[in-house]
C-alpha cells in the first residue's frame, strides 16, 4: 500500500474513531484501522477520496486511479472541481456541494464526470462531511460508475421515443421486445407478441420468402435492408396488409445474439411517389401536348403560307394532302370538292394507307352536307353513316363541311378515330376544324381568284379569251417557238359586213351571232391553240406547232363552218355571214408580237380589198398569196 493511501486510510480510520466509535484498547484500535484501510484499497470498482476542508485532494484509492485515471502523485493537492466540467464549475456547483456536505453531513447527485483524459462518464457521488472534535476536517468522496446504467437508460427511453416501429428478435426469430410505435403500427401489445415468432407480422402468402431473408441474415448479420429491391408487406393484427420497409441490425449482449429490426410504414411515402409519379407523368404529358401542339402550329402555318401562295386549285390540293399526312400521322383522310353546278363531289386529294370512300359521290351522300355542320361517327356499329364510303368503315370518322358565306365548296374527311376519345383526340378533333377552316378559306380565295383571273381575261360575250390576254400570251408563245425551233402562226378573221348585218337585224341579233361565231372557234381548234376576241367583229387566232400551210388550211375550214351556220335570232332566221381572214407565219421578219400581229392584219385587209370571204396569207417579201 503506498504512503499517500496508507495516510487516507489512516485519516478515514481517526476520524472514524473520533466522531463515531467509543473508547478501546490501542492494539484493536490498530488491528482496525489496518482492516478498514485494506476494505478501502480493495474497493476497485468504486472510486473513494478524501479532500481538505479547501476541497483539495489529500487522499487517493486505487479504484479512484482506476475511475478517475489520476496516478495519486498527479492528484494529491490539486482541487476537486478538476473533475468537473466547464459549465459545472462556471455555475459553482464544486462549491455548492461542498458547502450542501458541510451543512447536511452527506450530499448525494448523479451527474458527469470527466477523466483524465477528457472523456466523460456519469457517476453516483456521495460527499460525506469528515468532523474531529465537532469541527470541520475534511471530507469524503464516494463515486460509483453508472455510465452503463445511464446508457441503458438512455438506450431504453430511445428504444420507446424512436419515431420508428422497433422490434427485437432472438437468433430463433421469435420477438422478445417491442415498443410502443410497434404496437401502434401492427395493432398488438408486447403481452401478445412476447415470444411469438416473427411469421405472425407477415402476410401468408410472403412468409416462405421473408423467412429465407430472414435465416440468410441470421447467418451472415450486417446492417442492412432486409429483400432489397423486393416488395416488403406487414400483416396487422385485424389481418389488413400495408407497405413496410425493414432495416435489421445484428445484437450481441452479454453473449446473447438477435437481432433487431426497424420497421416503417411507408404507405404515405408510396402514396406521396405515386402522387409524384402521377404529378411528373402529367407534367411529361403537358409538356407533349404543348410539344405536339407546337408541331401542329407550325405545320398548319406552313400549310396555310403554302396555300395562300398557290396559283391554283390543283396546287392547293397537292398542298392539303401532303400536309395532312404529316398533321394526322397514322390516319386516313380526304379531300372533296364540289364540281358541276353543285350536283356532285370529286375527291381531290387523299393521304394515309387505309380504304376510303367512292371518288365520285353526291352531296346527299354525306351527312355533314346535309346538315351544313361537322357530323361525327364515334362508333361505326351505332353511329349514323354517310353513304359516300365503299364500305362500311371499321373505326370513327368525322366529315367536316367547307362552306363559305353559304357556299358549299366540298368536304373534309378523316378516318381511322378511336371509339373512346382521350384528351389527344379532342385535341386531334380540334385541329381538323382548324386545318378545314384553312382550307376552306384558300378554295374560296382560289376560286375568286380564278373567277376573277377568268373575268379579266375571258370576253364574256363569246367565252374567247380578250385582247389583254393575247398581249399577256403571245410573246410567251413566240418565246417558247424560238427556243423550240417550231412553227407559230398567227391569224386574224373579221366579219364581214358587219356594221350592216347590225343596222338590219339589231344588235341582240349580233349578239347571238358573235357567240356562235366563238362557239364554233372552241369546237374546231386544238387545246393548244389560242382563240382570242381583238375588239369588236375581229377575232385572233394563235396556233403554235403549225406551219403555214396547215395554218391556212385549218382556218379555212373555220371560215367554210361560219359559212354554213343558220343562225336563228327568236323566231327570226338570220341572212348567211362571211368572215375574211389574213394569216402570217413568224420568221425573222415578224420576230416581235406586234409585227406579227400587223403582218397578219395585212393580209386580213388584202382577204377584204380583194372581195372578202376568202383566206390570205401573208408573204415576207410584201406579197400576199391567196389561199
């Protein structure tokens, strides 16, 4: 025993005597103070000490060396509130004990120590007050280690305040320990489930696979997800199933093994992802929507831009139907318009690789005709069918009507519509309303165009083109027979005696024979050729590909066919007519339109001084032949 516990001992012992033991003999005296210090220095697992009335270390046992990690030559002198921390000794609390021992005889608290070393741990200190002849000496420090117990305190209170489900399992995975959000979560008390055998949490259906994770684990403990990538389900005490995730810790006490795990709920987790995932997918199908209906904007501007740079009725037909087909991708659809006095509809334009309808069909054939609004076929088995198809169509289709300002121009058709319409059909319906209203508004401007192109270059009396149009064509034609290295003639036909025939018979009377005259143009000249009204009685006629002699030829049968007609005004026959004409060839001479023209104008006069009704032609060396 060194000195310094030798002298603590000791000093135990004479306080001992003097404040609590009666009179003896010296040698029992001795023999005690021997015995009561071995009892102190063997007390190892509790740290006993003494300090001064000052508080300063004067005594030391081996269990405090052991607690404290103070060797006694490092502690004796030094102050006790070295054991404490910051705070405490902020607070005063060394002192106030001290002076709670002195004035009480015995303080007792339970609070954190600190070693040596810095560490922590959590003591029972009882401060015994040390009096020799009723005056103040010293005192006594006994200090137990609780660390553990605190742990286990604390451990205890966590296991029950963890907001999880808690539940702790032996290595034969029966359950020996739950807490309270376990029995929240699955409906049992820890009565119920002591000792039951985890099978009981688990659906029946799942208990063979959850028990396989389970002795796996058992095996080879680690942290971990218990089946991760599996679905995990709980069974309640009233049978009902939910979501659970389970994380498993490996437990090794006191040579006891088990397992602990940690269970969640993870319904409203699941429902919150699923919400999310419902959110994301809706925000993924507006973004398409608005992605698809920028695609369609932009398609249907180009459509329109093209339609309104069209020419004709023809293009715009060509432009539909590729613009269709990339509008409504995987659908089968048709353009009609209306042709012949509104009798009949013809279908111009056509996109998609399924069957449609007849070419030709009438406007009693389609429903939308009739009614003069869109008319929808969602299912084809119950709905009202228009007669215009070959066959009865195995999905829905919409006919939409093109009218303008009461004008039936045709009808727009699209196949291949499902039964059951989803936000995209409705978009898709929509849109064909659009694309019809665009075409539709380029047909009636087409048609005005063209009626209007018509009226400009037609002379409405004979239906022959006008003066105008032939200044418009005939040097395109001269060009083209330049480049072709082809024939071109030019004629020109005068009636003759004219002014007479309407002084006699009136001018309604010339009238009808100027159309006849027109009618008899267009029924005996080729397509290609060009018969034109220069002004009055004067007619022009340009005929490409023809050379001179054919020219002459074919214009005098024309003028032998006015010859012949009877011509009937009312109940009035009408006296014979005669037409002179002048026909002249282009060469290098009559190179330019008006040259031409005078040239064929030339022999016209000559056909007329040399006795009319009759054919000249003109020679380019001031000569003209009669014909």
């Amino acid at each position: 025993m060194t000195a310094s516990k030798k002298t603590m001992a000791n000093k135990l012992a004479k306080v001992s005597r003097s404040t609590a033991l009666p009179d003896r003999n010296n040698k029992n005296l001795v023999e005690g103070d021997e015995l009561f210090a071995q009892l102190v220095e063997s007390m190892k697992d509790c740290a006993i000490f003494t300090l001064d009335p000052e508080g300063c270390v004067v005594g030391w046992n081996s269990g405090a060396e052991r607690l404290k990690r103070y060797r006694s030559d490092e502690i004796i002198g030094k102050h006790f509130s070295c054991f404490y921390s910051a705070d405490d000794i902020r607070l005063g609390r060394p002192d106030l004990a001290l002076k709670s021992a002195a004035a009480e005889g015995r303080h007792e608290e339970q609070s954190w120590r600190i070693r040596k070393d810095g560490s922590l741990f959590f003591g029972n200190v009882i401060i015994t007050a040390l009096k020799r002849e009723g005056n103040l000496a010293g005192f006594s420090l006994f200090t137990r280690d609780l660390t553990d117990l605190k742990f286990a305190e604390i451990a205890r209170g966590l296991f029950e305040s963890f907001p999880d489900a808690i539940v702790v399992l032996d290595r034969h995975g029966k359950i020996t320990r739950i807490n309270a959000q376990f029995e929240a979560m699955f409906g049992y008390t820890a009565q119920e489930l002591q000792d039951k055998p985890a099978n009981v949490l688990i659906p029946e259906r799942l208990s063979a696979r959850y028990g396989k994770y389970l002795t796996g684990y058992v095996a080879d403990p680690g942290a971990r997800p218990l089946g991760a990538g599996l679905e995990l389900f709980g069974r309640r005490k009233d049978k009902s199933e939910f979501p659970i995730d389970i994380m498993l810790s490996p437990m090794d006490s006191d040579g006891i093994s088990g397992v602990i795990a940690v269970v969640r709920d993870i319904t409203e987790p699941q429902q919150a992802a699923e919400r999310l995932r419902k959110t994301n997918d809706e925000l993924m199908a507006s973004v398409s929507k608005l992605q698809r209906r920028d695609s369609e904007m932009q398609s249907l501007i180009s459509m329109d831009d093209l339609l309104q740079s069209c020419t004709s009725q023809e293009e715009a037909y060509k432009v539909v139907a590729l613009a269709a087909a990339e509008l409504f991708g995987g659908q089968t659809g048709c353009l009609a318009v209306v042709h012949a006095g509104n009798q009949y509809l013809e279908v111009v334009a056509r996109w998609g690789d399924g069957p449609l309808g007849e070419p030709i069909f009438s406007l009693e054939d389609c429903w939308a005709l009739r009614r003069g609004q869109l008319h929808e076929v969602k299912d084809p088995q119950v709905g009202l069918l228009c007669s215009h198809f070959a066959r009865q169509p195995e999905t829905g289709y919409l006919c939409v009507p093109l009218t303008v300002q009461g004008e039936t121009l045709g009808v727009f058709c699209l196949t291949d519509a499902p039964n059951k319409r989803s936000k995209h059909q409705l978009s898709q319906l929509q849109l064909a309303v659009k694309v019809s209203e665009a075409i539709k508004l380029s047909l009636s401007n087409l048609k005005l165009r063209e009626k209007l192109r018509a009226e400009a270059i037609h002379d409405p009396l004979t239906g022959l083109f006008n003066r105008r149009y032939l200044e418009e064509t005939l040097p395109r034609e001269l060009h083209r027979a330049r480049r072709r290295n082809s024939p071109l003639c030019v004629a020109m036909l005068d009636l003759d005696d004219f002014k007479r025939f309407n002084d006699k018979f009136g001018h309604d009377a010339g009238d009808s024979l100027l159309r006849e005259l027109g009618q008899v143009l267009r029924e005996n000249l080729r397509k290609s050729d060009i018969s034109c009204r220069y002004g009055g009685e004067e007619f022009v006629l340009v005929l490409p590909d023809s050379a001179l002699a054919d020219a002459e030829q074919r214009v005098e049968q024309i003028r032998v066919l006015i010859k012949a007609l009877q011509i009937s005004h009312g109940e009035q026959r009408l006296g014979a007519l005669t037409v002179s004409a002048g026909v002249a060839q282009a060469d290098e001479h009559t190179s330019h339109p008006s040259e031409l023209l005078r040239a064929a104008d030339e022999a016209l006069y000559a056909a007329k001084n040399a006795g009319r009704d009759r054919v000249l032609v003109y020679q380019s060396k001031k000569s003209v032949r009669i014909g």
